[in-house]
C-alpha cells in the first residue's frame, strides 16, 4: 500500500505513507523526511535505483521535499547524503533528535509532525533560496545548462557547484532525472515508447532506453508492467517501505 498527497504545510512537499514489502526507488531530486518504528531519517537524493529492504520497517510515513529545499532544512549539503539512508541523529545533536522522535510518536499521524518539524526549521533558516527552484524549473522546460547559468548570472562550474550543495549533483544530473521522472510519468498514462521519447525530450527511443536502464536498473516495458500490477502511485525517493 502506497498513497500520497501534496503537503498543506511545507511549499512544494508531498506527504505520503507505505506499508508492506514495498518496491524498488528511483532518482527524482528529492530529498525525504522518514518515520519508521520509532525512528527518523533522511533519504539523500538518487542517482540509481534503490532496492527493496535498505531501511528495515513495515510502515513508513515521509516527507519528500521539492528538490533543492532539503539542504536548508537539514543543514548539510544535499551532496553528502547523495544515494544514502542516514538516522537524523546522525546529523543533528542526539538528544534533540530523540525529543523530536517522542513528539512524532505522540501524533496520531506521524505525517503531521513531520510536516511541523519542516515547517519551524524552514522557518528559521530564513527566505528561501531562489536559486534551486529557478534551475529546476528551467530544467523541466528543457533548457540547455550553458543558457540557464547565463539567466541565472553565473558560471557553469559555479552553478555546478550551487547545484551540488542545492540537490546533491550538478544540473545536468539533475536534467536527466527530471526527464526520466517526466517519461516514467508519460509510460504509465500508456503512452508508446515512441512517443514517450519524443514527449520527454529524448534524442530517440533508443536514448530513452538506455537513460531508463541507467536510471531505474530495468527496461521502461518492465516498469510499466510492473507499474500496472502494483495498480499503486508510483514510489520516488524515500517513498516507500525500502526508504
């Protein structure tokens, strides 16, 4: 079991809860809040799939947070936790992190408190930066990395640098999971292979194929399939029993 809904708390975030064995994570530039048995994590963002079991546990509830936003709530560079599960005790003091676990325990739904914890740490680290949500968006609009360091008025080694501390590898990295994100989105409406490229921004059927081999570990054919006997929203970063 899986479902999700967009936070009423936290711009940009989804909420969203799992039970049982859970399936395998992809890369979607999204850094997650986790509560499992007692427990807060931190799922780091993606560069491949993630298997099942990685996060002991038979019920999760998280919080994934619009790419680039993790960092300023954390903390911590978003490129120190890239492809990593890691207890948020291990990246704030002990003893805070163990007041926040009994005051999520005490929440009939553990989701709400970990979109109070966001909200007040969000809060304190002051205005957001523009930066990520502008590189973001202009990456979903297909835009080449040497014209969006010009837009945005910096070098393409500072804004891979920017990018790296933001969302945890550079934009180009970035580009090419938003765009697997957008074609995994555009098979599971039954969309042809074909198009599915074309729609997405890929070269050819053929590029599709080998980004979604690197990405997801599998074939876009055995995803969908397995997307469609599961008949459950798709699980991306965090979202899911293997965390």
């Amino acid at each position: 079991m899986y479902e999700e809904a967009p936070s009423g708390e936290v711009p940009g975030a989804v909420v969203w809860r799992a039970r049982g064995p859970g399936g395998v994570v992809l890369p979607d530039g999204c850094m997650d809040l986790l509560w499992t048995e007692g427990r807060l994590l931190v799922a780091g963002p993606d560069t491949g799939p993630h298997p099942a079991g990685e996060v002991p546990g038979r019920a999760f509830a998280g919080l994934r947070l619009a790419p680039g936003t993790g960092p300023a709530l954390l903390g911590v560079p978003a490129h120190e936790l890239r492809d990593r599960r890691v207890e948020l005790a291990d990246l704030w003091p002990g003893p805070y992190v163990r007041r926040l676990s009994e005051r999520t325990a005490a929440y009939e739904d553990p989701c709400a408190a970990l979109e109070a914890l966001a909200r007040t740490r969000l809060a304190a680290a002051g205005p957001p930066d523009p930066l990520p949500a502008e590189v973001t968006a202009r990456l979903r609009a297909g835009q080449p990395v040497a014209a969006i360091a010009r837009a945005v008025g910096l070098g393409e080694r500072q804004l891979r640098r920017r990018s790296l501390d933001a969302f945890g590898y550079g934009p180009r990295t970035l580009g090419r999971v938003l765009r697997f994100q957008r074609a995994l989105a555009l098979a599971r409406r039954g969309l042809p292979q074909a198009e599915v490229a074309c729609a997405a921004g890929y070269a050819d059927q053929a590029h599709l194929a080998r980004e979604v081999r690197a990405l997801a570990g599998t074939t876009l054919g055995a995803y969908t399939a397995s997307a469609g006997a599961n008949s459950e929203t798709p699980q991306p970063s965090g979202s899911s029993t293997t965390a």
